[in-house]
C-alpha cells in the first residue's frame, strides 16, 4: 500500500486530501498542548527517528522510562483526539 504512494497511479481525491489536511491539523494542535518535554521526545522518536535507547542516551533516562513518558504523551493526544476513552 505504501507503495501506492510512490507511483504515478496513486491519485489521491479531493475528500481525502481534505480529510488528511484536517485531521493533520487536530494532531499537531493536540500535540502543542503537550508539556514541551513531551514534544520533544516525540519529535524526536517520530519525525527524527531516533531510538528509544539512543534519545534516554541524550537525556540521561533509561530506554524503558523513555518508553513510558513515550507511551504517555502519545495516551494524552489520543485523549484529546477522542479516540481513547476517559
């Protein structure tokens, strides 16, 4: 599917390309509500691809407390989202 992307013969319609435009707005709002130490590392594990383990390196944390505040962060923009219950 991925691959759809990559080719000449994916066209995406205008529904969905307003579809992904909204919906890329409502996670970068959630995601300014976030403690700027949340930003941070998410942007880090996700848009900068870096390891669990290589960013509790940079910040002096252990891979598994790196995970939880992880898992937190990503817990609070799904709330916000509403697609985690209360």
């Amino acid at each position: 599917m991925l691959l759809s992307y990559l080719t000449e013969r994916h066209v995406e319609s205008a529904e969905d390309t307003a579809i992904r435009s909204i919906l890329m707005e409502q996670i970068l709002e959630a995601f300014q509500t976030l403690k700027e130490d949340d930003q941070r590392l998410l942007r880090a594990l996700i848009v900068d691809d870096v390891t669990e383990r290589e960013y509790a390196v940079q910040i002096g944390l252990s891979q598994k407390g790196v995970n939880k505040r992880r898992h937190r962060a990503l817990e609070k923009v799904r709330k916000i989202l509403g697609t985690q219950p209360d």
